[in-house]
C-alpha cells in the first residue's frame, strides 16, 4: 500500500502535546476498530481448553488450526464459501450489466421523466429489506425458486443496483464529452458509442461499483435465511450464524470462530487493497446522489 | 407515413433500452413487494389455517391497535434507532475528525477504520455475541479486571443489558460509514477559513462550531438518513445474538415481521406490520429530506 501523500501542505505540530495527543486519538481509532476482529482471530486459534479458561488468557501459549480443519472437512464449509462466491460474483456482474446502461442513458440521453427515475433510485436505498421480503417470498413459492441460486442472485443483482446507477451516473457526468461527439460525427450509433468508445474508459469506475456490490452481496443474510433452506446451498453468513453443538451447554465456540474468520477474509483483503476506492464509491453514491 | 428518424428519436429510443432492463428489475424487487404489501395487509391470509384468503379491511390494523407486542417492538425500535445513531454521529465525527489529520501511516489507519462497515453484519454479530458471553466473554473479563464489576454480567440474558448490548454491536460496525461519509465532507472544506479564523484568535473548539458544523450540515444530515433508515429495519444483527429475546426485550420490528411470516404463517397481519413500518420510514425518510433541501438552498443562496 502507498502512504497518502498529504493532500494539504502539513502543518509543523504546534506543540509535542498535540502530536501526542493526535497519536493517542489514531491509536484509539485502531483498537476500536480492531480489537473485536482480533479477539476473534485469536479464539479461533485456541486449543478448547483455554477458550473456556478463566480469566481469559490473551496470550496463548498453544495455538491451533483444529477449527479450521474440523469446519473444512468436518462442516461443509468449502460448500458454503462457494456458494457465496457463485452468488456474489455473478450478481455483481449482472448488476454492472443491467445498471451502466442505465446510468449512462440518465447522465448523457435526457430522458424525458429522469428525474423522477432517480428520485426513485435514491428512495429506494433506503428501504430494508425485511419490507421486501415478504413479497419476495411469495413470489419465490410461485416460481418454485427457493432452493436455487437465482432466488438470491435476482434479489442481490435489484439491491446493488441504485448504488451502481447513482455511482456510475457520476462518473458519465465527469467523463469529457468530446470524444463521445467525435464518434457520433465518425458515424457510430449509441450502442457502439458505448460499446467501443465509453466502456474502456469505465474500468475503473466499474471496479469501484463492482466491489461495493460484491462487499453488499456477501454479507445480505435475510433472503440468504429465507429463499435456502437445503444446507449444501447456504451462503457462509447463514450457515456461521446456524452452527450449534450437541446441546446449548457445548456450544462450539472454536468452529464458530474459525467460521467468522473465514467469511470475513474475503472482505478484509478486499479493504485491504481497495481502500481508497470503496470510499470513493460509498461517498459518491450517497453524497452525490 | 412515419416521422422522419432522426438522431433525437433514435438516441431516445436507445436511452429508453438501456434503463428498461434495470427499471424492470426495481419494479419486480422494490415496488411489487411494498405494493403487494398493502393489498395483502386488507386480508386474513394465514397459511397455517388452510382457509382461503378473507377481505378484512382494516382488521389487521385495528388488531395492531391493540397488540401490546407490537407496540413493544416499536419502542424497542425506536430506543434502538434513538441512541445508536447519536452515539454513531458523535463518534463517526471524533473518527473523521482524527483521520482528517496529517500523519504517518494515515492510508493504513483508514482503511483500518472503514473494516468494520465492510464485514458481514451476521458474522460481526456471532462475534459479539462471544464478547458478551456470560461465562467466558471477554467483556465481563475486562470489567472485573478493572475492577468495576465484582460478578460476570449476564449481557445477553438480562433485557436492558441485552438492549444494550445489542447496540453496542451496532454502533461499532456503523460507526465507520458515518465516518466516510463525513471524512469527505470534512476534506472539502477549504483549510483557508479556518487559517483566516485563526488568525481571528478562534479557538479550535470554536472553528468547529462556526466553520466544520455548519458546513459538514449536509453529509451530517445525510449519514442521519441512512443511519435512520438502516438501523430502522435492524435484522441480521439482532437476530443473531438475541433472536430478540429475552423477554422480548430485544425485539425489533423487523424481527416481529419476520416472526408473523415465518413462523405464524400470519401473511396478512405480517403485511400490514410491512405497511406501517414503510410509513413509519417515508415519514422520517421526508423529514430529514427537508431539512437537507433547506440546508443545501441555504449554503448556496449566500
């Protein structure tokens, strides 16, 4: 990762206290925003024992993988995982299919009643989806979908979309329209304008939506809940919340763990090397939306 | 004869072919569900009863009236919503505020800060539900530790514990969107007034009152909207670590919706559940809408 060059010319520390106190705040920010996710590293990394050691131990001296192995080969956790991945990956890319066009026609066609469109659009992000589900599930039953992937890829491809329309919408607006007007002089019609001209130029912006989308498709639970009930097709935030032990008295703490941790690394290394580009995307979708 | 083609109508008609498919997908998903909401909320349509479908007008309505249950989750809700989107505002500033600071490292605390929002809300709340284990959870290990608790606490078993716990989970994974949000707020802020300000014998505390304040007006008023409608509709987290217990202390709306249907099988009165809270949300979704439009014709009329 590249440090952030400073965008404004740094102003000398008017005083050791205040850098100090400055260090103090990042370091806050830190462990607020770490200290829950490595508690949970870590507990899927003890030996049973000492999860149930009291007090707790914050220093093991024995780490393990048993949980990952027994959630690997002894759950089908693999299943699950790529469940996520198949569901997650083809909405995604349906989503930027179906929303660029329709990005494009509302930042450069002027369409008459447009905006209303987005007006639409923007209402709609707001909506949780326990008021869709309901309907959802109604039409499912009729279409005999439940059990199958389309039950969740239509829904996820429908929720990313005003996010995809509001944020591609703002990047066609950036996008220098002469060389659109060259191509029309040159002859093209708009659907190769878009095709050979627009689209090369949109990677980035694609890319942006794309992860957004992928980040909102994995992590939806209550379709997930609702639409999949046959275990071999649950998405990994349903099957980690649905792992029980024998009895409530053994409830398997290490699998658990090891079960968050897996379905949150896609994630994390997603933040990782796509930090810059996911805040770029959240805010132009809501800010300028 | 037909009208002469010419490039408008063409261009129009493509216009047209690109937003039908995306248009017809948020009718299907978005409209028909909230639409059909409001037919099947005038009937007594119980699948568990095996009785055909019955127009019942507003019975569901006035059977809501009176259900202490409902009302409940309501308060829940609204409790819920009330403190986790203050608490999220005040922090998500403190963290904006920080990472809006020049110094080493600012990349990497960034993306650190933002992790939260990004993991999935259901495995943040298997996490949670750990922390706040009555035996082994860490938190009551730290409280007693520090002393300020002299027996573990049984956070997720005791009602206004668990409300409050549930909540805390909240705060931490949304706390990082409110920041984004205002962090880009904050970066288009010329530094130039707050060095004229300065100049001016200001203190810090009062550039913030008279300059980031009121200038931060919209991104702090649209992270209230989302956070309002978000945390509104409350579900994976809850149900998680409480399925809304005990006692129902933890029983959010989304959740009584989410019983009706699925376990009662009651699709009309889970309907009529789906219309009020929809209103409840368009209600709230105006207001603050209003209050953006006012603030935004207010920045650019002077």
């Amino acid at each position: 990762m590249t440090p952030d060059l400073p965008t404004r010319p740094v102003k000398p520390a008017s005083s050791s206290r205040q850098g100090i106190l400055l260090g103090l705040a990042v370091l806050l920010v830190i462990v607020f925003s770490l200290a829950p996710v490595l508690w949970q590293i870590l507990t899927s990394l003890k030996v049973n024992e000492d999860i149930s050691q009291l007090p707790n131990i914050y220093f093991p001296s024995r780490y393990t993988l048993e949980h990952y192995t027994e959630i690997l080969h002894r759950r089908p956790f693999v299943n699950y995982l790529f469940n996520s991945s198949l569901v997650a990956i083809v909405s995604t890319l349906l989503c930027l299919g179906i929303g660029s066009p329709a990005a494009y026609a509302l930042a450069r066609l002027h369409l008459p009643g447009e905006q209303i469109i987005l007006a639409v659009v923007l209402i709609v992000t707001l909506f949780p989806y326990i008021l869709l589900f309901l309907g959802l599930l109604e039409i499912v039953q009729a279409l005999h979908l439940a059990n199958n992937y389309l039950a969740l890829i239509i829904p996820y491809t429908a929720i990313n979309l005003p996010l995809t329309i509001l944020v591609m919408r703002s990047f066609f607006q950036q996008l220098p329209k002469d060389l659109e007007d060259a191509a029309k002089i040159d002859g093209y019609n708009t659907l190769q304008l878009v095709w050979q001209i627009v689209l090369p130029t949109t990677i980035p912006a694609l890319v942006t939506t794309g992860i957004l989308a992928f980040i909102f498709a994995w992590n939806e639970f209550i379709f997930a809940l609702t639409f999949i009930t046959r275990e071999s097709m649950k998405t990994i935030p349903v099957a980690a919340a649905q792992i029980g032990g024998s009895t409530v008295f053994e409830i398997p703490y290490g699998p658990i763990a090891a079960a968050t941790v897996l379905g949150t690394l896609p994630l994390v290394l997603l933040v990782l090397f796509f930090q810059r580009k996911i805040i770029q995307g959240l805010t132009a979708g809501a800010v300028k939306g | 004869m037909f009208k002469a083609n010419t490039l408008h109508d063409r261009e129009q008609r493509t216009g047209w072919l690109f937003v039908a498919p995306a248009l017809i997908l948020l009718l299907i998903v978005f409209a028909y569900p909230i639409g059909r909401a409001f037919w099947l909320s005038l009937l007594t349509k119980n699948l568990g009863t095996n009785l055909k479908p019955v127009f019942t007008g507003v019975g569901n309505y006035s059977r809501m009236m009176g259900d202490g249950r409902f009302w409940q989750s309501l308060g829940n809700t609204a409790f819920f919503t009330a403190i986790a989107v203050t608490v999220e505002l005040i922090l998500g500033m403190g963290v904006a505020l920080v990472l809006n600071q020049s110094f080493r490292g600012r990349g990497l605390a960034r993306t650190i800060a933002i992790l939260p929002w990004a993991l999935p809300t259901a495995l943040i709340g298997l996490s949670w539900t750990w922390i706040f284990n009555d035996q082994y959870g860490v938190f009551n290990d730290i409280l007693m530790r520090l002393h300020l608790i002299e027996v573990p606490a049984n956070w997720l078993g005791e009602p206004t514990l668990a409300l409050l716990a549930t909540i805390a989970a909240d705060i931490w994974k949304t706390t990082s969107f409110v920041a984004i949000l205002l962090l880009a707020g904050l970066q288009s802020i010329p530094q130039d007034l707050y060095e004229a300000h300065a100049m001016d014998g200001a203190s810090p505390w009062q550039s913030f009152r008279q300059i980031t304040l009121p200038l931060l007006m919209p991104q702090i008023l649209i992270a209230v909207l989302f956070r309002f409608a978000q945390s509104f509709g409350v579900f994976d987290l809850i149900k998680v670590m409480t399925e809304g217990g005990p006692a129902g202390a933890t029983e959010m709306v989304s959740l009584y919706i989410y019983a009706t249907v699925m376990r009662y099988l009651d699709f009309g009165y889970g309907a009529a559940l789906v219309v009020v809270t929809f209103l409840v949300l368009i209600v709230g979704v105006a207001i603050a809408a209003l209050l953006l439009a006012k603030f935004r014709t207010r920045i650019s009329g002077d």
